[in-house]
C-alpha cells in the first residue's frame, strides 16, 4: 500500500510540474519571486559593498561599473541596500503571513465545525473587529505603546492576516461539511476538531496556498508603506519602503534613488500576484477543465 501512495505521489507531482510549466503566469512569477529570495539570500554572504558604510566622495553617483544602481546622498550602494532590503521585506512579510495561517486557519476551522454557535459568532465579529482597522493604522497603535521596529510591523502585518485566512477557512470548510464522506466520518465517532484536522483541512489546502502568496505580495507592500512612514525596519538595517521615503527630496536632481527600490518592490509583489494567479489555475480542476 505504502508503494502505492508512493507512486500516486509521484505521478502527482510530476502532473503539477507539467501543467506549471505550461501556465505563463506562473513561471514569471516564479522567476520574479526567485530572483528577489536569492538576493535576500545572498545578501547574508555577500554584498558588493557594506551597506552601512559611508563614503561621501562617492555621493549621488549614477549606475556604473563600480556601482551598478549607483549610490545615495550617503555615498551607500544602491545595489546592496536594495539585495539587504530584499531580505528585510521577505522575512517581516513571511513570518506575517506565517501568524495568519496558524492562528486565521484553526480558528475559521473551529468556526465552520460549529455553524451558528456562540464560538462562530465571537470568531466572526472579532474578525470583523480587527477588518476595521488596517495594518497601518494597527502598526500606529503598537508603535505608540512599544516604539517602532520590524517586531512591531511583524505584529501589525500579522495581525491583519489572521481575519483573513479564518474568513477564507470557514468558508471553504462550510462547503465541505455537508459531504457524505464527512458524513460518515462523524457517524464513526469522530469529533469535529479531528475531522477538521484529517479531512477539512487537507481538501482546503490548495485555496490556502493561494491566498498565502496574495498576502504575502500584500505582506510586502505593507511592510514598505510602514518603512516609508518610520513605523517598518529602522536603521541601519536598509528598506525598500525607507529608501524611496529617503529618495522624494532628491528625486528630480537623483531619480535613480527612487527608481530601483520602487522597481523591486513593483517586480516583488508583480512577481508573487503571477504566481499566485498561476496557482489557482494549475490548483483548480474547474479552472484547467474550463481551458
């Protein structure tokens, strides 16, 4: 038996590959996304130049050979501030939507296995509670209490997440409970939490791939319109969001400073919204039947 789920993984597997190598989409935006996590990567090894040193006799230089996406007004690499940037946007927008599927997801789950229950009502209105207030508005409350810094974006990001993928849970798990096969689950004895846990969420998993990397393209605008305002990653750590918010003062003598951070953020989120376009269309059997 064993081999033969081994196999059926296989022949899965490889089905996948061939249809995503097929959908436009979702090659482009893998590539996109690939290149901006190897930059992220590297940035941990390697950098053209540090990015915290200063040379002021080499201020406002446009691309060259020596720096190819010039420097700033602090005579800093572009190129490197953009690859550690990389970095910063990725992980705060990551661990972000990380909170939203481990703490969204059990909960639309409990809620949708007790429809109409008091344990529904308070995870719905408390979902709607936290809609009411957007991650920029949520980061200003906690930065006013704690300070402003990454953590706090994390949290901010985080917490705006977890309504979503509750919403998106419950939804999807609604429209599964009232299958025979769940049916007959409950019938054996099984109780809702292990029903939810060994067969509601393995059908649900392919709509949470999905909407993880919308929000994770979301995740990193955030956190760069939080960087922008002061509220995202502080110095000396670069970020995309801050190098554009650093650049608008300079932008008709330097544009070149504003330039390629927004460009890697644009390439960023473009290259994730493919992807996740890609996904749907290679997850959903109605969507390939429909092409």
């Amino acid at each position: 038996m064993s081999e033969q789920v081994r196999e059926a993984k296989v022949v899965r597997h490889s089905g996948f590959l061939a249809t995503a190598l097929r959908s436009p989409n979702f090659m482009v935006g893998a590539f996109l996304t690939l290149v901006f996590f190897l930059a992220a990567v590297l940035s941990f090894a390697w950098t053209p130049y540090e990015v915290t040193q200063l040379n002021p006799t080499e201020k406002l230089q446009v691309p060259s050979l020596a720096h190819w996406l010039g420097t700033d007004n602090l005579g800093r690499d572009i190129f490197s501030m953009v690859m550690v940037g990389a970095r910063a946007s990725i992980a705060v927008a990551l661990i972000a939507v990380g909170i939203g599927i481990l703490l969204g997801v059990p909960l639309g789950l409990a809620a949708a296995s007790r429809r109409g229950s008091l344990l529904d009502e308070v995870i719905m209105r408390t979902n709607d509670l936290i809609f009411a207030f957007p991650a920029l508005l949520l980061a200003i409350m906690i930065t006013a209490v704690f300070g402003p810094g990454a953590v706090n974006a994390i949290i901010a990001i985080g917490i705006f997440n977890i309504p979503v993928f509750a919403r998106l849970s419950r939804g999807a798990a609604m429209s599964l409970w009232t299958r025979d096969y769940i049916l007959a689950a409950r019938v054996s004895g099984k109780s809702p939490t292990r029903i939810s846990a060994e067969h509601i969420l393995p059908n649900i998993t392919n709509l949470l791939i999905v909407q993880g990397t919308i929000q994770f393209s979301l995740g990193i605008l955030a956190e760069a319109g939080l960087s922008y305002v002061g509220l995202g990653t502080q110095p000396p750590m670069p970020s995309w969001g801050r190098m554009l918010a650093e650049s608008q003062t300079m932008i008709s003598f330097a544009p070149h400073l504003a330039i390629f951070p927004g460009l890697a953020i644009v390439l960023t989120v473009l290259g994730l919204n493919l992807m996740g376009d890609g996904l749907r269309d290679i997850l959903d059997p109605r969507l390939r039947r429909a092409r």
